[in-house]
C-alpha cells in the first residue's frame, strides 16, 4: 500500500509539473525569444538578414577590363558576371571572384575611377540631377560631387546628393537617359 501511494503521488506530482509548465509557456507565447532561448547561431542583437538582389540595377558593366586583374575580358573564355548589392560586375576568372568577395569596396572604388573617366564626357546634364537648380561647376570639376550608381556616373552639386539617388537608382537612371537621348537627338 505504501508503495501505491508513493507511486500515484511521485505521478500526480510529475502530471501536475507539466502541466504547470504548458500553462506557464502557454500564456507568453506572444513574448519573444529571449538571449537565453535564443540559438547561439542568432545573436539578440543582430537584424535579420536582407535578401539577395537578383535583378540587375542600371547597366551592365561598362568596362572591357576584368574588376580584379585589369585583363581584358574574354581574354580567358566567356566572363564570368556576378550582382554585388545589384551592381553588375565581370571577371576573367572564378579566382577573381574570391579576391573580389574579399575586399569589394576596394575593387569597386578603383573600378569607379576608370567609369568616371569613361562616362564624364558624355554626361547628360550641367546641373544637380537632385537639386536641379545647381548648376554644375564645369571650370572646378573639384567643386563637384561624382558617384557611380549601376555602373553610371552621377554628378552632384554636393555629396548628400547621392544618398536620394542611392534611394531610388532607377529613377534616377531614367533621367539621365531621357537627358542622354535629349542631348544626342540633334546629333542624328
């Protein structure tokens, strides 16, 4: 008899946790995770991650040089194209690839120094395409501000500019062909 009492106690005691324990969690299930029920994977602190653009923004890469080594493109079978952030970029080979993974900001500076050049002569406007009452500055090329955004140069009365264009690239790449086709249209 004292063994069927201690059994039906040590039971009914184990019951009456869990279902102390399923009330208990039942009633915070609109409570969020906190960092002790968190997986060590995702800290508390660290956003959720953006999803990967897989639509090109602007044009294709502009130039007929690879981004990493500076060779010719093609030189080595059919480019090799990746998106960064949704910016077009071509390399000769897979092991430009992992170098570019590594450090992209600074290929990308160096490779919008060469688009600048490129693109500066032909730039549609002569004024601020965000502050359209600024004219640019065409004796001080230093008193403007150059960006690249989808492999096309902007230039801007001021830096800030390129924060609302960076907002919404391909409006702003629409203008710039609608003025490349406004200017180029008497040349045909």
């Amino acid at each position: 008899m004292r063994f069927r009492t201690t059994l039906i106690l040590l039971l009914s005691t184990s019951l009456l946790g869990t279902a102390i324990s399923q009330h208990h969690h039942s009633d915070h299930s609109h409570h969020h995770d906190t960092p002790a029920t968190q997986s060590a994977s995702q800290p508390a602190s660290q956003p959720a991650s953006q999803p990967a653009i897989t639509e090109r923004i602007g044009d294709p890469w502009p130039l007929d040089t690879c981004i990493v080594s500076g060779g010719t493109l093609g030189s080595m079978g059919e480019p090799l194209i990746k998106l960064h952030e949704g910016r077009e970029v071509r390399f000769c080979c897979e092991g430009c690839i992992a170098n570019f993974d590594a450090d992209p900001v600074s290929y990308l500076r160096e490779a919008d120094k060469k688009i600048k050049e490129q693109q500066k002569s032909l730039y549609p406007l002569n004024y601020c395409i965000i502050d359209t009452h600024e004219s640019l500055d065409a004796t001080d090329e230093s008193k403007n501000a150059y960006a690249v955004t989808g492999n096309r140069l902007f230039i801007y009365c001021c830096p800030p500019c390129d924060d609302k264009v960076r907002m919404d690239p391909e409006k702003y790449i629409g203008i710039l062909n609608e003025a490349a086709i406004e200017k180029q249209t008497p040349q045909y």
